[in-house]
C-alpha cells in the first residue's frame, strides 16, 4: 500500500496536500524575509525623516525626501548618468556580442579559442576588472592606453578617470569587456537552434549572406535579442561597483549613479530614509524597464 | 555543428577565419597585460606599461604572488568566496527546483499567489533593497557573518522562474508512470524528476554562480574584516593597501580569477551548452 | 484478476467540452477489450479515468467489488503500459522493474525474486543492468510491461503501445501480447486508433466517437452488424460505401439518391433521409447498361494490392456525407486479382445484393435488428 500518495492531479488527499507547502515554503519564506520585507520597508522608510543617529523622533514626512531627491541637482545627474550609461552600453554590447556569436557560430580553425577569449572575462568579477582597468587607465604617458594612443597618434596622455568627459566612457569600456561574453553566449545558443531549412529556402530565393542576416537570423533572435537588451539594460542600471572603485562618483558628479548616490546617503551620512527614497525610484526604473521588456517579448511570441 | 559551419560560410561571406581570431587576441590583451604586470617586478610593471614590454615579462617571477600571500589574508579570502558561493548556488539548488516543480506541477490552493510573489519578486533587484536589508540583517546579528551573505539570496526568484520554465516541459508520462507506481509527489521529484532535468541544474548553478561569484556591494556594506571577506571586496580593499604595489595587485587578481578560468576551460563545452538554454526559454 | 465495470461516467473539462458522456461499460474478468475509435474521441481519458491520473466528473469506475474512482492512483491496484513505455531513463531495467514494488515497501527479498519471476517471464534476463536508452523499441516495450506485471495487478491498461514501434515489429509484438494477456488472465483495458489491432487483439472491441460508446461487440458483430453509420464507416478498410436512399411504396422500396435505382429492402423501411451501404467486396463491376446496376459511373483509379484489386468509382450515386462534393465522393469496389482490370475512364456499372446492404435511419442508427438483446 503506498504511503499517503494523494492525487495530485485532480484531488489531494494525504499527505500529498502536504508536499506541495513542503516544496514551495522554504523558497517563499526566503523571498518574503529577504525580498519582499526590505523592499515594504524601504518604501516605508521613504516616508519618513528617518536618519540613524539622530536626535529628532521619527516621524511621517510623507513625500518630502522624494521632492528632496528630486529637486537635488545630484540625484537628477545620478539619474542622467544611468541613462547616458545605459543609452551607450545596450546597443553597443548588444552589438558586439551579435557580432561575436554570429563570428563564433561558424566552423573554422581559432572557433573555440575566440569563443573563449571573448567569454572569459565574464567571468572575472567587476571589482577585478575595475581594479585592473585602473592600471590600463593610468595617467600620463607611461600608461598602456595612452601609449597606445601615442603610438597611433591618435591621442595626447590623458587622465581618463579623472576627465569629467571621459570617466563614463572610461567605465563603459570596461563594463562592456566584462559583460559582452555572457550575452554572446546566450546569442550563440538562439544563433544554434535557428533551423537550417530557413537558411536553404532563402538562399534558393536569392538572398545573399546580409540578406539573409537581416531577413532569417535577425527574426529568428527576437526573443533572445529582447532577452539580453532587458538584462543588459537592467545590469546598467545598477551600476555601482565600478563607481565605487575607480572614480567614486566623480569627477564632478559625472559618474554617479542612483545606487552610489543611494549607498553613500545610508553609510557616510546616515539618512536612512533618503536612501530608500531613492531606492523605490530606481525599482519605479527598473520596472518600466522589464514592462517594457515583457512586452516587447510578448509582441514577438504571437509572430514566431 | 555542421549546420554552424555552413551556416557562418554563409552569414559571413568571405570574412577570413583570421580577422575573428585577430579580434579574439585583441580582446584577450587586457588580460596578457595583467599577467604580464604579476610576473615583474613592481618597479618595472608602470615603467614598462607603456611600450610592447607591457605584454611581456622579461625575467617572470612569482616574486608578487609572494608577496600577495605575505601582505593578505589571500588563502582566507578565496575561502570565504568558495564558501559563500556553495553555500548560495547550493542552497538554492535545492530550495528553487523544489519551489518551481511545485508551481510548476502540483495543483494547491495559493498556486496562482505564490506564482504571482515569484513574478513580482523578479524585478527586484539586490540594488533596491540592500539598504533596509543591511538594517533588517543587522538586528538579525548578521554582520560580519558567512550566514549574512549567504541566506539572502538562497531563494532567487529568476531561479525559481528559470526552473519552473523548465519543469513546465518535462515529460509528463515519467510522472504519470511513478504516480501509478506509488510515488507521492516529493518522491517524484527527489527519484524521477531531478535525475532526469540535468540541463536545467547545470544553467542555473552557472548563472548562479556567475552572479554571486561576483557580488562586491553586498559585502562591502556587511563584512568588515577578512574574516567572512569575499574576493571582490578582497581585491578593493588590497588595492587601497599602502603601499601601492601594481605587481602585486595584478597578481592577486590573477589568482582570484585563475581557478574559474581553468575550470571553464576544461568544461567549457558544458559551461557554454549550461548557459544556452537560459535565454532561448524565457 | 478482476472485472471491471463504468457506470455513468462522466468527464466534463472546465471549457464544457465532453471528452467522456455518460460511458456505461462492463469487463469481464480475463477479458481483453479494446477501446477504438478517431483522434479526440475520448479513449485515451477513459483510460485515464480507470488510472486516476484524472478523476470523473460524474459516475462510477468498480474494479472487481471495490469502487476506485475516489481512491488515488497508487491504490487502485491497476497497472499502466504508457504509449512512450515511460521508463525512467536513470535506472537499469532491475531498477525499473524494482520501482513499483520500492514504492510500496516491499521488502528486498520479495523484490528481487519478482524482479526475477518477470524477468524470465519476459526473457528480459541479460537485459537486467541496461539503461532503457541503451535497449530497441521491442525490448523496452517488454521492460514496460514487465514493471506493470511486477505488482500483480487486478487490470491492465494500454495506452497504444504498438504505435510506436515499426510495421514488422508491431505484428510480432501484437500477438506476443495477445498470447501473454491469454496466459495470465488479467483484464486488460487496450487503447488503440488502428483497426487492425482492433479487431485482432480484442476479444472485444468498444467503439467511441466524440466521449460517447458507439457500439461494444466482438470484432465480427462490429464488422457485420455495425450499430450506426459511424461505427459502419470506421470499422473495415477500406470505408463501407455509405450512400443515401429514400423510401417509397410505403417503405417497401428503397430508391437510391442520385442514380434513381431501386432496391428491395429485407423489411418495410421508415420515411425519410436513409442510409444504404456496402461493403466494397460486396459490390461488383458490370456493364452500364445493365438494368440491375445499382448505379452508373467512370473508374477514376485503379489500386492494385497484390491478391485483390480496388476501383475507385465516380458514380452517380449520392454519398451519405453531404459534406463531400459529388463529383469528388468515389465508390469504392473490391475485385479479385484474376479478373482483368478494368481500365481508368471505363464507363462500369456498379452491382450489389439486397442482402449485402446495411440500412440506417436518418439519425444513423442502425434499421437491422440487435444481434443481442442490449448489443
């Protein structure tokens, strides 16, 4: 006779009702005590005045410290930053790591040395690559990259991080050499599962290979596209670590991001409330983002 | 992949197997920088840094490696990352596939209410939250602890939807049959289910692990000493360690990433087959 | 070793649709009914029913005296044989054939000697420490019916476990199964679309059409004394040629639609739309003009099959399917292979006995009298 097997299917009798609760409440506990609570308390906290250390009794500001953050000429840059870093990142990761599926899908000699090559640096954690991406930032004409541009003519020694121009580019660049391998990957495998018919019909229609680029691959990697465009995008805008390393928000304000802004008003100063009043905004972002996402991805379900 | 093959001859036309592997060997430079500064001495890595020298090392020397064991706590800090990192990618093997098969499988009153928290929960990122977590972790006593940086982030929403996508596929006859045989449902999964859902295992251990391996703010906000420090703080904080010793740097840097590189050049295969499948779902 | 018996099932989804109405059926014990019947007519949910992989919404499902339709699947002490075997791909053949007997604690000793008892039954022996992955069809088709029989169960249930195995190897394995079911004696419920299997497995066959039981009956009273014009239709390769006939003279005469024929019916018919139909190798080709043709046509094809020969004619006659369009509905006669064939575009008469005809009302039911009391 067979333990309490319930029909799980269509009834539940025994401790088949059971299993169910078993399987899904240490998963649901975690979430809610470590997701779901913090993120109720930080929208709670934005209402308040709450500063840790300080004398005054907390107490309900309703929408004060969002007009704060608002009206703060900081926090606007902040969110001007993301979106300069996000606007230049998504396209041209998305771009290269395109390039360099489609480049690693073929079958030629050097396949797998370029896959891995273009790969491993995912794999180097951030605060690795900023730390090592300093040494190449270097001022002055001893550093690698400006005797690289010595040696093209193309540039005189600059101070990279230290430029108010160039210290987003500087972390874009190296943000981009981290993250463009796992995109690729998840490329390369909707590159891989594209059927060949598709390609032979077309070419026996004529079209030549960018013909075929734009009229069979492209389609066919909508959804993975999407995929990696909303992850990207998603990834960009929580932009910390390399801020934190290299150039600490400046110079001038012209790296911050929302989330050091955030992090440096809880840890160096306190204000707590202030803090998650800019955390619910960057998840308000980060919604419209991944809404924006889902839709396009469901747009696209239909078609394909 | 001779489908691949015809199909790159196709896609690219004439573009010479030379010029992707030229841009490959491009992209790798970074890297034979670094390893080149953490074979030389400290005093050459900047003076050379800025003509051919910087690629190479004339005389190479473990010299900074050395020195890196000498000046930190190095064996510790990889300890602590290996330590988290199973902790996280482990804990959440278990309870994630567990919580997707159910949702993805059983019928139980609150399905649709857990499915939607799940959703919901996925936009959330770590960013958002950190602040009043660090708060909520601290009454807890978590500071400076492994638990700390662990147990948050056991229960990953994107896992659970990842392995619920997938456990929506599965074979249901297998489960049907086991179902006839006597099995309950936990038994099911424990016996049939999960020997049988490699793909979906080996995906989420990689994004997993590719994302917790790396986690910097998390740590900074908590850790405190090398104690329970993980390798990304391990390696900012060095960096800010009088004296600046760039060899040295380079070299710890080196070491924190040498591991994981090996490792995925040897599976490399079933690394790049473990991530595929995470986009193409979704 | 048990009957079986279905009264007043039904299964009715969340979308309204019937996939079972109201299915009364009865097992005998040792019995070997085959449910047959289209893609969607509700056989393989029957079955499921009987499983308890899905519970009915209204009726009773007995296995010998006991009521099962309330109890879970692991209890009702039946066993399945899934159309993709089901194995599981991770343990040896023992381990699946252990499997059942794991689950319901079965101590060591036992499973292991009827892990043995079966396997010799079933010549599985040197096959024992095999993944399924590694076997051919054949072989896991046995494994699956060896971890079936491992529990002793009081009903078999088959959810068209030939289909997946090639033409050659499905005959063989067809009649395996038949002399295995013979041998042990336990009630088995046989899922099958193919007539073939139908009517050579099945002590007897169960018709269904649409969640409704057409007509049960041995293989012999389907094929001679089809209850509808479904079962009529679907029973038989090639299709019956089903043909529609008013009646005249007060029932007395039949006149075919169409071709303006008249026949003599056995016994006075009802008025209004009829169905007349023959089997192929009840009809003959002869010439036009001959006064007892039952209609007119032109050979459209001839297929040649060897021992017997099928002509296709386009004929005058009006199909009982008002949906196929005259000039494309064919009538399809079967010849011996001795004659010679007649020629595409050959002007032929179509001949046919009285006797031979199946009659059907308007609503397709049958006008011949029951073999049985019931059916």
């Amino acid at each position: 006779m067979a333990a309490g097997a319930g029909r799980w299917g269509d009834r539940t009798t025994g401790s088949a009702r059971v299993a169910p609760l078993l399987m899904t409440a240490p998963a649901l506990a975690g979430l809610l005590v470590f997701v779901g609570l913090p993120f109720v308390l930080a929208i709670g906290f934005s209402f308040t005045n709450l500063r840790l250390g300080s004398p005054l009794p907390l107490e309900w500001v309703g929408l004060d410290q969002y007009a704060r953050i608002l009206g703060s000429a900081t926090f606007r840059r902040a969110l001007i930053n993301n979106a300069y870093f996000a606007a230049v990142i998504v396209p041209v990761q998305t771009c290269l790591a395109l390039a360099a599926a489609v480049a690693v899908n073929g079958d030629h000699r050097g396949r797998s040395f370029a896959r891995a090559a273009f790969f491993i640096p995912a794999l180097f954690p951030m605060a690795m690559v900023g730390v090592a991406w300093e040494l190449i930032y270097a001022p002055g004409p001893e550093g690698p990259l400006n005797a690289l541009g010595a040696a093209l003519g193309a540039w005189a020694p600059r101070d990279f991080l230290r430029d108010p121009v160039l210290a987003m580019p500087s972390l874009m660049v190296l943000s981009v050499w981290q993250g463009m391998g796992l995109q690729m990957v998840i490329l390369l495998a909707g590159l891989q599962s594209i059927p060949e018919d598709l390609y032979e019909s077309a070419r026996l229609d004529g079209a030549g290979p960018w013909s075929r680029f734009f009229h069979v691959t492209l389609p066919q990697l909508r959804n993975p596209l999407v995929f990696v465009v909303v992850v990207t995008a998603l990834l960009a805008f929580r932009l910390f670590d390399q801020v934190q390393i290299l150039t600490r928000g400046g110079p001038a304000d012209a790296t911050t991001t929302v989330m050091y802004q955030a992090v440096t008003a809880a840890f160096t100063r306190q204000q707590v409330a202030l803090a998650s009043a800019m955390s619910v905004v960057f998840f308000v972002v980060v919604v419209a983002i991944t809404a924006l996402g889902r839709r396009a991805f469901r747009q696209e379900q239909g078609v394909a | 992949m001779s489908s691949g093959r015809l199909r790159a001859r196709r896609l690219l036309g004439g573009l010479p197997a030379v010029v992707i592997t030229a841009a490959a060997v491009l992209w790798l430079l970074p890297i034979v920088f670094i390893l080149a500064a953490s074979l030389k001495p400290d005093s050459l890595v900047l003076a050379e840094a800025s003509g051919w020298r910087a690629l190479w090392p004339g005389r190479p020397s473990l010299q900074n490696y050395a020195d890196v064991l000498d000046r930190t706590a190095f064996g510790r800090i990889f300890l602590n990352s290996v330590i988290i990192n199973i902790g996280i990618v482990g804990g959440g093997l278990v309870v994630n596939s567990m919580a997707g098969y159910a949702l993805a499988r059983l019928r139980f009153r609150g399905r649709a209410l857990v499915l939607g928290i799940v959703l919901v929960l996925l936009v959330v990122p770590l960013e958002a939250i950190a602040v009043p977590l660090f708060y909520q972790v601290t009454v807890l006593g978590g500071r400076d602890t492994y638990w700390a940086q662990i147990l948050p982030f056991v229960a990953n929403a994107f896992s659970i939807y990842l392995f619920y996508s997938f456990f929506l596929g599965f074979p249901k006859e297998l489960e049907e049959a086991a179902r006839i045989d006597g099995a309950g449902p936990l038994r099911t999964f424990v016996e049939i289910v999960v020997p049988n859902s490699g793909p979906a295992f080996a995906s989420v251990t990689i994004v997993t692990f590719l994302l917790s391996w790396g986690l910097y703010l998390w740590p900074l906000m908590i850790t405190s000493s090398t104690h329970v420090r993980p390798l990304p703080l391990g390696i900012a904080v060095f960096r800010t360690l009088p004296p600046l010793q760039w060899g040295d740097i380079m070299a710890f840097a080196v070491m924190m990433v040498a591991p994981g590189v090996l490792l995925f050049l040897v599976l490399q295969r079933w690394f790049v087959a473990g991530i595929a499948t995470v986009g193409v779902k979704r | 070793m048990s009957t079986i018996a279905f009264r007043g099932v039904h299964k009715v989804y969340a979308d309204g649709t019937h996939a079972v109405d109201g299915l009364d059926l009865e097992l005998a014990q040792g019995e070997l009914l085959v449910l047959l019947g289209p893609s969607g007519c509700g056989k393989t949910t029957v079955l499921r029913l009987l499983a308890g992989l899905e519970s009915p919404t209204r009726g009773e499902i007995f296995v010998g005296e006991r009521r099962i339709d309330e109890l879970p699947a692991a209890e009702r002490d039946v066993a399945m044989i899934f159309q993709s075997y089901a194995l599981y791909p991770h343990k040896s053949v023992r381990q699946n054939l252990a499997f059942p007997l794991k689950m319901r604690r079965a101590p060591r000793p036992v499973r292991e000697q009827r892990v043995r008892e079966v396997a010799d039954l079933l010549d599985l022996g040197p096959l024992l420490d095999k993944r399924p992955g590694q076997l051919s069809g054949g072989q896991q088709q046995r494994v699956a019916i060896g971890r079936a029989l491992v529990r002793e169960p009081a009903a078999f249930l088959m959810d068209e476990p030939l289909s997946n195995l090639d033409a050659q190897l499905r005959t063989r394995i067809r009649s395996e199964l038949a002399a295995l079911q013979r041998r042990l004696g336990i009630t088995t419920l046989f899922v099958t679309h193919d007539q073939t299997e139908a009517m050579t497995l099945g002590h007897r066959v169960a018709v269904l059409n649409q969640g409704r039981l057409q007509q049960v009956g041995t293989p012999e009273e389907l094929y001679r004394r089809p209850a509808n014009v479904f079962v009529a239709g679907f029973v038989g390769q090639p299709a019956m040629n089903l043909l529609t006939a008013s009646a005249e003279d007060d029932g007395a005469r039949l006149r075919l639609s169409g071709s303006g024929a008249v026949v003599a019916p056995p016994s006075p018919v009802p008025s209004g739309r009829l169905c007349v139909g023959w089997r192929p190798e009840a009809l003959r080709l002869g010439a036009p003009e001959d006064a007892a043709a039952l209609g007119t046509g032109t050979v459209r094809v001839v297929e040649s099959l060897g021992p017997e020969r099928l002509i296709h004619v386009g004929s005058d006659l009006s199909p009982w399917d008002a949906a196929v369009p005259s000039d494309r509905a064919s009538v399809i006669v079967r010849t011996g292979g001795d004659e010679p064939p007649p020629r595409v575009d050959d002007r032929v008469g179509l001949l046919g006995r009285a006797e031979d005809a199946h009659l059907f009302d308007a609503d397709g039911r049958s006008l011949a009298p029951p073999i049985r009391p019931g059916g």
